[in-house]
C-alpha cells in the first residue's frame, strides 16, 4: 500500500510541477497575433500619455490599456492646457507608423508628426475630453489553453 501511495502522490506532485511550468512558459512564447507595440527585432514602443481635457482618470485608463495591449508607456501625467476636445497621437521619432499603432489601439483617429529627440519618447498622447476608455474594445488575452491548442495544433 505504501508504494501505492508513494506512486499516487508522485504522479500529483509531477502534474503539478507540469502545470507551473506551462504557466511560467505561456508568458515568455509570443501569441500567435503580432504585438502591434514590437515588431520582431524592434524595441517595445515608449509613450507618454498625456490628460489634456481635464477628464480625472482619463490618462491612467489609457495607461492601463496601452500597456494590456503591450506598449511602454513610460510617462503619465497632466498635459501644459487641459481644454483639448478632442484626441491627438504624436510622433516624436519621424516613425508614423509606431504613433498610427497607439492611435489604433486607443480609437484616436489625429496622428501628427513632431519628432523631438529631448523627449526620449516614440509617441506622446494627448487626450482630449472626449476620450472614452470605455469606447475602446479591449485586446482578448490568451490563456494558457489557448496558448497549448496552438503548439499541439501547429505540429
């Protein structure tokens, strides 16, 4: 009986051990879908978010999906003028299709261009009052089963 037992309770401890272990794994394979904010060999795109309607909280729930959806937002803050309406995503580096992705990702349709190398920035975004996090649709996560259907399934 106790080599029975003994067995069991390997085999429990072994599938638990599995488990941490394809859980650790998950956060270190890419999905399947490409990252907008890295393409391969490319360092993540840095942002610095900006309130500039006055809308408390406006800038940390943009914060808050720019960095689910896999971008550096390095900076958060209030804006110099807060009577912005409307939304603006600014390139700083002469990379508009680094600022057009922040722009996609936070539903913002004004993309300009101002490159400033003194802000060690990619891209600053200016929120205006009219922002909504709630208008934009969050990026799906994959879990960990979505993650193992893909390897078993690209076999």
């Amino acid at each position: 009986m106790t080599g029975v037992l003994r067995t069991a309770l390997l085999v429990v401890l072994a599938a638990g051990v599995l488990v941490l272990l394809g859980s650790a794994v998950m956060h270190w394979v890419p999905g399947e879908s490409s990252n907008p904010a890295a393409a391969p060999g490319e360092d993540r795109v840095t942002v610095d978010v900006r309130n500039a309607g006055g809308v408390s909280g406006m800038a940390r729930a943009a914060t808050d999906h720019l960095r689910s959806s896999g971008f550096d937002v390095v900076g958060v803050g209030n804006a110099n003028r807060m009577d912005r309406d409307s939304s603006v995503v600014i390139d700083r580096t002469g990379n508009m299709r680094r600022a057009a992705e922040v722009a996609e990702v936070l539903g913002i349709g004004t993309v300009v261009s101002r490159p400033d190398s003194n802000l060690f920035v990619d891209v600053t975004v200016e929120l205006g009052s009219g922002w909504r996090a709630a208008d934009v649709e969050a990026i799906p996560r994959r879990s960990m089963f979505d993650w193992f259907r893909g390897l078993v399934g690209s076999r």
